[in-house]
C-alpha cells in the first residue's frame, strides 16, 4: 500500500534518511519508533509528499507519490488522514470548526451531516463537550486529542500518527491504541504510527520499525522485536523494563 524504496533524504547537510525500504501493507498498523532527531517525521511526512526524496521513491498503491503533480497529487493526499506531531489546530477555530475542515475542504457533505459527523468524532476522543472552545483554552493533551479527531474524521482509508500518545495520561493513552485498532478492525483503515510508547507500539503494532542512523534497522512483529538482537533496539527495549528473553520485567541493577 506504501513502498519507500531506497529513499535518501539530505536536511541540514546529512543523510536523515539513507536509503531506505520498506512496505506498509493494507489494513495493518506500521510502527515507527527510533530516538528523537532520527527522522520519523521526516518519514512520515514522505507519505503525503511534503517531503520529497533526493532518491529513490515513495509509492502509494504502486503509483509514485514523490513524482506526482496537480490534481492527481490532491487526489492521492485525499486518501490520507494525518495527525501532525504538534496537533498543528487553527488558533482562531473552536475545537469542533478545526475537526470540521477536513470535511468542509474535502468532502461534499451537508452542514448537518458535518455537524453530526463531528459531533461523533469528538465524543470518540472524548471531547464531547469542548467542541465551542478554542484551542488555547484546552489543556495539551486535549489538543492532541483535537488533532487526533481532525485526522480521523474523514474515515480516510490510511491515517498517518505522529506520536499520537505523547504528553498524555497512560489511560488517555490506552483509550488512543484502542481507538487506532478500532478503526483498524472496524473499518480497515490502513495506519501508520510514531511512537516512544513501546506499551502502544506492542499493542497496536503489526510490525514494528526501527530508524537509526538513516537506516531502518528492524522490521519485525512484536514477539520478534522484543527479541531483536540489534544494540539499538537492546537499548530501547531495556529503557522500558523489556529483557533479553522478551519479558517485561523492571531490571533491578
Ligand atoms: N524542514 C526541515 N529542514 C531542515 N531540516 C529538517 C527539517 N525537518 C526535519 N529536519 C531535520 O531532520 C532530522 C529528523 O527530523 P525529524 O524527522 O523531525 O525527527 P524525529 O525522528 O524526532 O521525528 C532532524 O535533524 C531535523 O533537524
Ligand atoms: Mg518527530
């Protein structure tokens, strides 16, 4: 569904990414995990061309995202809903018009149906009752969530997360995975994630993908990325209290 292949990207003078390749296949959950800096948002911003590689190409479907232009670029970047690592909300909207305009610029749907559409879709990320007010008086995480229901109100059939759990409570951020695999089960929306939340990336992931020095380092299910004997994803792994035999067990020293 989305193929990088052999994608080099150069941003400050150095390879963010170094020829990477990979495959998102239809109807799973991809995880990105890797430390800050490393260029998972670089990634994903590669999916919907706001980033295009110096080599190599991303496809969507096996048509070439990075070479697309026009009308046919608008329309590939349709099928996509993407939750921007900032939240990224209209200062000047209410919360429920920045959920909204996905609909109003992308769809032909009636003023009611959006108004019902999004009254739905905030009650989902638990924000039924801040819909009239304005970002800067929420608190973080629930711009986040704001953000989170702008991504997903279309029902778009791939929807691209970046660090869709950061900053928020371990409960909010459960109901968040559940969310992810809901859409996923429900309704067969393909996704991508980045993610410092191993507790996530386990429970959601299909696969899970490791970037470190411009590479992709691992690519592996769950079961065997907590095995992995890469020192990089040893050394994530162990932060968060998973062991060698793939246990999840507080190392004490
Ligand atoms: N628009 C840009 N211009 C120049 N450098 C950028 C740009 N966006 C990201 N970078 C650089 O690319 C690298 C990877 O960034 P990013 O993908 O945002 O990291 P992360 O893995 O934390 O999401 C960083 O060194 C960052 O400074
Ligand atoms: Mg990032």
């Amino acid at each position: 569904m989305i193929e990088f292949r052999n994608v080099t990207k150069m941003l400050g003078g150095r390879a963010v990414l170094d020829g990477v390749s990979f495959h998102v296949e239809q109807g799973e959950t991809f995880v990105i995990v890797g430390s800050s800096g490393v260029g998972k948002s670089v990634t994903l911003k590669h999916m919907v061309r706001l980033f295009r590689p110096d080599e190599g190409e991303v496809l969507v479907d096996g048509e070439s995202i990075s070479r697309a232009t026009g009308s046919r670029l608008e329309k590939m970047r349709e099928q996509f809903g993407y939750l921007f690592q900032g939240g990224a909300l209209l200062a000047w909207l209410t919360v429920a018009e920045n959920v909204a305009l996905p609909l109003r610029e992308k769809t032909a749907l009636s003023n009611d149906e959006i108004l019902k559409r999004v009254r739905e879709t905030l009650k989902l990320v638990g924000l039924e009752n801040d819909g009239h007010k304005h970002p800067s008086e929420i608190s973080g995480g629930m711009q986040k969530r704001a953000g989170l229901a702008r991504a997903i109100v279309r029902q778009a059939r791939i929807v691209l997360y970046d660090e869709p759990t950061s900053g928020l409570d371990p409960v909010t951020s459960r109901a968040i995975d559940a969310l992810i695999e809901g859409m996923r089960r429900e309704l067969g929306v393909t996704s991508v994630v980045v993610t410092h939340d191993l507790h996530s990336a386990l429970s959601i992931g299909a696969r899970i993908a490791m970037l470190h020095g411009g590479k992709m380092i691992e690519c592996a299910a769950p079961e065997d990325f907590v095995r992995s004997s890469r020192p990089e994803v040893r050394a994530f792994l162990e932060s968060q209290f998973i062991t060698k035999r793939g246990a999840w067990e507080r190392i004490i020293q």
